[in-house]
C-alpha cells in the first residue's frame, strides 16, 4: 500500500450474523492473531464489525481501530481507543441514519474518534446530482488514496480528524501550496502587501477599497499560481477543458482593502472560531482551518465594498441551488468557479471576475442538502464551523456565517 502497511489477513473466520453464534472460540483466534502478529491497526469491515466490536468488549483489543461500515451492533464506541468509522449513504445492507451515527461517534473520547460519512448531494436545476455517497463497498475509500490516509490519520497522535483534514492540502497542486504558504493564512499576513489603511466610514464604492497588483510582482505571481494551477484529483462536477483552460489570460489582479470589514466582522469570527477548536481540545491550524478559496458573484462589488461582513447567503450563495445546504459556497479550485454560471455576464471584451478569498472554515463536516443553517455538533456545544462536499478531496466548501470569509482580491480574467 501507499503508505507502506504491511497486511496480515485473518481468515477462517465464520459468518458472525449466523443465528445463535457462539463468538467466543473465533475471538479468541484473532485474539490469538493479534498477540502474535501485534500489529499497530486493525481493520474491520461489514460483517466483520462484530467482530470487531466483540474485540472491544472483551478486551481483546484496545489499540487503534478503522471500522469500514458500521456495523448495527455497533452503538457505543470505547474510551481512549482510536477509532475511524466509515459508511456511506446509500449504503443498502446497514442502513443506518447519519444523526445515529454522529451519537455513536459522540460516546467515544474527545478527538480519537472520527466519522467518515459519505453523501449524497440535493439535485441540480438540471435535475443532475452531481455527487452520490457511498454504498457498501465503499467506492470513495479507494479513489484519491483515500483508505491509506485514514489508516495514517488513525494512528496520528492529534487525532484522526484533524490529521485527515491536514491531507487535503496534499490534494492540491506543490505549486498551488507553496503559493499559498507566501500568501499567508492569517489576516495579519494578509496586510503585509497593503498600502492603504481604509477604515475610513467614507469609502462606499468598490473601486475606494481596490488596488491594482503590479503583474510583474511576487505577489501577482502567487496570486495566479492559485488561479492558474489544477488540483492532482479529477474533478466531480467538472470543468474549464484542459487545453481551454491553458489558453486563460488573467486581465488585471487588484487587492482588496477593506479594514474596517476585516476589522468588523471576520477578525471576530476568526477568533471566535480558533476559541472554539481550542476549547474542544484541538489545535488552530492556519491552512487547514483558514483556506484561501474561490467564490464567483454577481454582487461581487457589494462583496467587496461592505463595510462589516461583504457575504451575505442570500446574495452571494449558491445560485438558489441548495445542493450541499444552505449557505455560502467556495471552491478549491478556480476552474470550476469559471465552468460554471457563478461569476455573471461577462464585460463588452468578454472578461469575468473572480473572488480569491481568505476563509475561515474551522472543523468541517460532510454537507447535506438538508442543512439549514445549522450544522450538527461536533463536541456539545460547539458545532461544525463549515461543510464540504467531500471528506475525502473537498471540491467545495460551504459556510453559514457571513464574517467567515474576507474578499483578499479580485481577479479579472478571459477564458
């Protein structure tokens, strides 16, 4: 495997699911595998989920563990033991609500535990849905190296979450991340290439918070790397053609400063975001809990000229598509934003522009078409900060809060 796992299968084993089966004398052979062997992970999937869960009860097994569908009998998960569980909406043989599934996680300890959900998308205007989840056999665990990045988060000192959540800046381009490190994850990197200070209340157009970016400059130059560079995974919902999308000419790339809205409302929600990880024991990651992201809009001049929060769901979200709930959506990469109708008509040359963004997306669930501005909670009482539409190679990012995301530049481009 990808990560160097050496595999030691347990066979021999029969159907746990057989009425009136005797567990005890085919536990205590893999019992007696695991003593052997001493291995740093088991796995368990389908029916092998009572299997495992008979482990924990007996105390056979206590180590890191990754349950690929979880299992009916499984409803509690032991303390201080490292465990993943993956399953998949449509998933026909354990059908099991995706709530029951966040309560059986919440009885593990904080941070070892992990739910990897796979789901389903709302319909597009088209009546296309664009992303479907997982059945049994759990078609997303081997796409994107998917299966061998959780076994590495599982056996993560930080917690399997976070350090899954660390894997999907890999999912991007070395040249799309190091651009990203020159740029900053922070509002206070981010105002290092000002030149301006605009708090004053009397700017009210756009063009009083815009400044042109000289392209020949280092930070032009990071700005289009983002905009310009592919993500290493083929995209769900598809985009620009490739030899298209090589031909892009970015016009003009300007920098919004805006104090008195990063001031207002973002530093605040920024902080209150980082308060809440920490509060739950996790630590505030710069790029992974703030990503520099892609948002198309016909009100972008609004966007960017509001003096507190420029998004506003209602006028800046999801072109009245609630495919992954209701909310304000980003995108990872740039091509999708320009495959699709999100940033208007274009000018009389044929230019449009695009948002590059500095989010802050804090601890991310898996979004559904029926969140309604509520995520569920990780840790009570503090709920999911965003969704994405993937947890295996986000695509897309939704946030609920209008202070989540600061405008950092406008880019005008022709494709």
């Amino acid at each position: 495997m990808i990560s160097g796992f050496e595999v030691h299968w347990i066979h021999g084993v029969p159907n746990p699911e057989e009425p009136e089966f005797n567990m005890l004398p085919h536990a205590s052979k893999i019992h007696q595998a695991i003593t052997e062997v001493r291995p740093d992970l088991l796995v368990v999937a389908s029916k092998g989920g009572v299997y495992g869960t008979a482990l924990w009860q007996m105390g056979y097994w206590r180590g890191p563990t990754l349950m690929i569908n979880a299992h009916p009998t499984c409803t509690d998960l032991p303390c201080d033991v490292p465990i993943i569980v993956t399953h998949g909406d449509q998933d026909p043989i354990y059908r099991r609500p995706r709530a029951e599934l966040e309560g059986m996680i919440s009885t593990g300890s904080p941070n070892m535990c992990f739910l990897y959900y796979s789901s389903t998308s709302g319909r597009l205007a088209s009546g296309h849905t664009p992303r479907v989840g997982d059945q049994h056999n759990m078609a997303s665990l081997v796409t994107f190296e998917c299966l061998p990045r959780l076994m590495e988060s599982i056996l993560c000192p930080e917690g399997p979450e976070l350090h899954f959540m660390r894997t999907w800046i890999e999912r991007m381009s070395p040249e799309r991340q190091e651009a990203e490190r020159y740029l900053g994850f922070s509002l206070t990197k981010l105002r290092q290439f000002w030149i301006s200070k605009n708090t004053s209340t009397n700017l009210n157009k756009a063009q009083d918070y815009l400044f042109d970016v000289a392209g020949s400059c280092l930070e032009a130059r990071l700005v289009a790397t983002c905009f310009r560079s592919s993500a290493r995974d083929p995209s769900t919902y598809g985009t620009v053609a490739r030899d298209r999308w090589a031909k892009m000419r970015i016009l003009r790339i300007q920098r919004v400063e805006n104090g008195l809205q990063q001031d207002a409302g973002i530093k605040a929600y920024h902080d209150s975001v980082k308060s809440s990880c920490e509060n739950m024991g996790v630590e505030f990651v710069p790029g992974v809990h703030t990503r520099w992201l892609f948002h198309g809009s016909s009100a972008l001049d609004s966007i960017v000229s509001n003096p507190l929060q420029g998004f506003q769901p209602l006028a800046s979200g999801s072109q009245g598509q609630s495919v992954w709930g209701l909310g304000t959506y980003f995108a990872r990469d740039a091509e999708y934003v320009a495959a699709g109708p999100f940033c208007g008509q274009p000018a009389r040359d044929g230019s449009r522009r695009m948002l590059l963004c500095l989010v802050t997306t804090g601890m991310s669930c898996a979004g559904d078409p029926n969140h309604f501005g509520i995520l569920p909670f990780r840790r009570n009482p503090h709920r999911y900060n965003s969704s994405v539409d993937s947890l295996s190679s986000p695509e897309i990012y939704i946030v609920q809060h209008p202070g989540a995301a600061y405008p950092a530049y406008v880019i005008t481009f022709v494709c």
